[in-house]
C-alpha cells in the first residue's frame, strides 16, 4: 500500500530521462533513490490536481513517451489494486502513459 510518493516507490523507476528534465529539470542520471520495484508499473499520483495542472494528459505523453513500461496517472479519488498479477482500479480508469502492456 502506498500513497502519493509512497505509491511510486513500490512500482518500477521511471526510465524517461524527458520525464526527468521537464518535471523535475534533472537527469535521470542524478536521481539518488531506487524504487522497490514489486510491480512492474508506476504510478503518477495527484494527476489533474488543482496544484498540479501543468503536469496534464498531454505533459505526460510527451514526457513518458520513451518510457518502456506502462505509468499509470491517478487522481487522488483513484486507486490501483495489483493482487498476484492482477491489475485493479477503483474509482475509474487512469490516464495510461509509456510502453502500454
């Protein structure tokens, strides 16, 4: 369980040096966590918050263009469940970004 930051370090790190330098004007090379890596996705959370909407549908496309998994970008009524494989969502579909599965 995770929620907000908490929710991306369970998933896969990001790859997109573009997502990087647009979001957080910093190459991936310089980012100083790993993440946990249990799914093999990640997650953008606070997708489409007031305090969050130059981060939009067409930012993401963009900027996770390159990325080689699937991000999923929630709002905060949404959740993922992955359950032994198993991807849920409650709440509605999120945006999808990168390599879709």
């Amino acid at each position: 369980m995770g929620t907000s930051a908490g929710s991306t370090v369970l998933g896969k790190q990001i790859e997109s040096n573009n997502y990087w330098l647009n979001r957080y004007k910093t190459n991936i090379s310089d980012i100083k966590y790993n993440t946990l890596g249990l799914i093999d996705v990640n997650i953008i959370p606070h997708y489409m918050r007031k305090d969050h909407l130059q981060w939009d549908k067409e930012f993401y496309e963009r900027a996770l263009a390159d990325n080689p998994f699937t991000v999923y970008a929630l709002t905060d009524s949404q959740a993922l469940i992955y359950d032994n494989g198993n991807t849920y969502f409650v709440g509605g579909k999120p945006e999808i970004f990168g390599k879709i599965k």
